[in-house]
C-alpha cells in the first residue's frame, strides 16, 4: 500500500522515483489525473535528463487542444516495486502526472474528510 496526500485544492499526490539510465533515483510526487489514460506524462526537458529509450512521437488530444508527445520506456519504483512503463514527454507540463493504468490493479481510496488516500494491491 502507498500513502499518498492532498494537496491544497484536494488534488491527488502519491511518491514515486525516477530511475535515470545511469541508475541514480529521483524522488517526485506525481499528481493522479484520472483524465489522463496513458502511465506518465512530465516535461520533455525532465524526460530527456534521465535518458530514457526514446521510443515515439504522437498526437494526443488534451484538455488545451492537439498536441505532440514523444514517448519513452521509463523505469520507476512505484509502491516499492520497479516497473518499466511508458512516459510521455511534452512541452509545458507541470509536475508529474500519473493516468489511469495506475488505477487497473490497485485500489484507490479517497477519503478527504478523514484525510485518507491511500493505493493498494488489494
């Protein structure tokens, strides 16, 4: 099970590490957009710093309109296990976001009022 937290508007924050290519570890909070459908979106600036395998380029359709993402095979440490998954770099995005295929084998608890987020393998 991962803690997450809220953050001042309610948003959704869970921990997860970035494994560059040389194998150093970047500690984020990624924010859960359940909007968003693909694993991983950041600035491509971030992405290319940790030299991952460039994998693509697509279109995708976002809530500001059309735009370009390159993907990438990404290593991460999520709830204490390494995953390798695709990231999209694109201009202009802040933060982390991490989409719904986080959701598929984990269960979200959501409770603002007690203030408790939580995501587990149960």
């Amino acid at each position: 099970m991962i803690q997450g937290y809220f953050g001042e508007k309610g948003e959704l924050y869970f921990e997860i590490e970035l494994i560059a290519a040389d194998g150093s570890v970047v500690t984020v909070n990624g924010l859960l957009d359940t909007g968003f459908t693909d694993w991983i979106a950041m600035d491509i600036q971030d992405v290319e710093s940790l030299e991952w395998p460039y994998i693509d380029e697509q279109d995708m359709q976002t809530a500001r309109g059309d735009a370009r993402f390159y993907r990438y095979e990404g290593t991460v440490v999520f709830a204490g296990q390494e995953l390798t998954v695709p990231v999209l770099g694109g201009s202009e995005i802040q933060g982390i976001l991490l989409g719904l295929p986080w959701l598929e084998n984990r269960r979200l608890v959501v409770d603002r009022k007690a203030g408790v987020l939580t995501l587990s393998e149960e």
